[in-house]
C-alpha cells in the first residue's frame, strides 16, 4: 500500500489528450490550474468540424446534476417532434409537492400552470428543478435511459429525477445542507460517497467524452431528428448562467449554447461556442471541489479561463 492510499489520500494524476503537442500542452495546462485550486475534474473540448480535441480524464463517469436536464429535454423534444407529446398541453405545478430549487417555478409559493414547451424553457433557461421532475413525470428517467441507449449514448445513464439528489443528501444529512456539503467533500477523498446521487453506480451520470459526443450529434444532427436537435440548440442558446464556461467567451462575434449543474461540491458545465468566423467547439467541464464553500467565484474563474484557452487552441 502506497503512503498516499494508507493515509486514504489519493493521488491525482490526471490523464490528459491532445491531437498535437501544443493542444496537449494546453490540456496539460488545464489541469494542472485545476489541480492548484483542489479541484478535481475532467474536461473535454473537440473542434465540431476538425475533430481536433484537448483534454483530460474524458472517459470517466461522473454525477451530472442538472447537466442531465440537456439528455432529459432531447427526449421531450424528441417526442414532441413524434406526436407522442403536445407542446401546448397544460402541466399544473403544486409547491406542495415540487421539487427543491431556487429558481423558476421550483421557487414559487402557490401553483401555477405552464405548458411541456414552456416547462422545457424553464428548464434550461434557468434550470428550473420542479419543471425537470414534471417532465421526468411525463417521460421516466428509465425511458429516457433507453432512449440514449437506443441512440448509442452508452456513456450516459438515466436514473432519477432531479429531487431525489435532494432527497438522498437530507437521509444522510437531515436539513443540514452544510453538514450534506461535509460528507460530500470527505467522501470524494475517501472515494465512498455516503449521498447515493453522488455515487456514479446509482446517479445520473455521464463522461465529458460521452456529453460532447452528444453536443456534436446534437449540432450536427445526427441524433433524434433535426426538428428536436434544433429545438434543443434554440434552448440552450437561451441560458442565462454565465459565470462558467462562458464568462470569458462573451463578446459580439461568439455565442454560447449551454447547461450548468450544481449540487453540493459539484460545478459543470457542457456547451458549444459558435464563432462568425465558423469556428465551434463542443466543451465539457465536470468539476468536484476539494472545500467545503458554498461559493467560489475562483472555480468559476477557472473554468472560463479552461474554455478560452481551449478555444483559442482548437480554433482554425
């Protein structure tokens, strides 16, 4: 037993891809920024029309959070598109039993009644938890699942509504959302998550490599049928979350298309940056902090300063 595993310390080595030297330096230089702040993750980004990629540990499996809203919206729209759904049909949402957030309907205080189509907006403009779990009720977690596996997206799996990661953090943790964040941080060290939607056997999980393979079927439609693959891309152009990937791809000759997740130690984000020029490039970033903070702008920093870079690299 090695000294870093007998003090239950493990050490982290990330394994880093690169087409050339120069995006191998860049996704080299990625982790070791991440590795400096105590956070650890995987981070992929791929030029949509070269294949040119960068990154690091690509193919390992990790809890999504509210990354699984984007799998869970192409199945919607994918059957919407079908006829097997209506975008208009009314959905009514009772507080009374709606899911834990803090944003959009999951927020309200009395109900309130909206549209598939408008739950889905929510969803994704905002990452709205109550109107996921009142699609999830409309469309399984588990077919969900078996849609991507038909589709050949065997590097993401489906397994729960948004509210059971709450769920399962209050049986560890009771009301205690600090004490939840504890067990988060310690267990990711120890590498035996007590908080079930934090262990990738049980959660709704997927690999940076898996989610840009996604993004780039989902752009290039490839995937489903270009009516729901343009529906999503209309969707996520419309996040108002900005702090992560995107904080440093704002100007007026770039647009951003993405989805964050947030949950206890976890900060993601997938997306795809599109350039006037016609440069795009599908990016995963799929973060565990190693603290115990509730906020940290220097994270966030990190990961906009990871999708620049890489951007910059892939770019013709």
């Amino acid at each position: 037993m090695s000294p870093a595993q007998a003090s239950g310390v493990e050490t982290y080595r990330p394994g880093c891809v690169g087409d050339d030297g120069a995006l191998l330096d860049v996704a080299e230089e990625i982790a070791a920024d991440w590795a400096a702040l105590g956070v650890r993750g995987s981070f992929l980004a791929l030029n949509l029309d070269t294949g040119d990629r960068l990154g690091f540990d690509v193919d390992e499996p990790v809890p999504l959070a509210s990354v699984a809203k984007v799998p869970l919206a192409l199945v919607v729209l994918d059957r919407i598109a079908a006829g097997e759904l209506d975008a208009a049909h009314p959905v009514t949402l009772d507080p009374a039993r709606s899911s834990v957030g803090r944003t959009g309907f999951a927020a309200f205080r009395h109900p309130v009644t909206a549209a598939v189509g408008d739950l889905l907006l929510m969803m994704l403009s905002v990452s709205d938890n109550a109107a996921a779990d009142a699609l999830f009720d409309l469309v399984p977690a588990a077919e969900v699942d078996a849609r991507l596996r038909a589709w050949g997206c065997d590097g993401i799996r489906m397994r729960h509504r948004m509210n059971h990661m709450y769920e399962c953090a209050a049986g560890a943790a009771g009301d205690d959302f600090s004490l939840a964040l504890e067990l988060a941080v310690r267990d990711e060290r120890a590498g035996r998550p007590t908080i079930a939607t934090l262990d990738p056997a049980h959660a709704n999980t997927g690999s940076a490599g898996a989610l840009v393979g996604l993004l780039r079927r989902v752009w290039c439609d490839e995937i489903a049928v270009p009516e729901a693959t343009a529906q999503l891309r209309r969707l996520m152009g419309l996040q108002l979350f900005t702090h992560r990937l995107a904080c440093e791809l704002r100007t007026d000759t770039l647009r951003w298309s993405g989805k964050t997740g947030t949950f206890l130690h976890l900060r993601h984000e997938i997306g795809v940056v599109e350039a006037e020029s016609g440069d795009r490039v599908a990016m995963a970033a799929l973060t565990r902090a190693d603290r115990r903070a509730a906020l940290a702008p220097d994270i966030e920093l990190a990961l906009g300063a990871a999708a620049r870079g890489a951007f910059e690299a892939l770019r013709r």
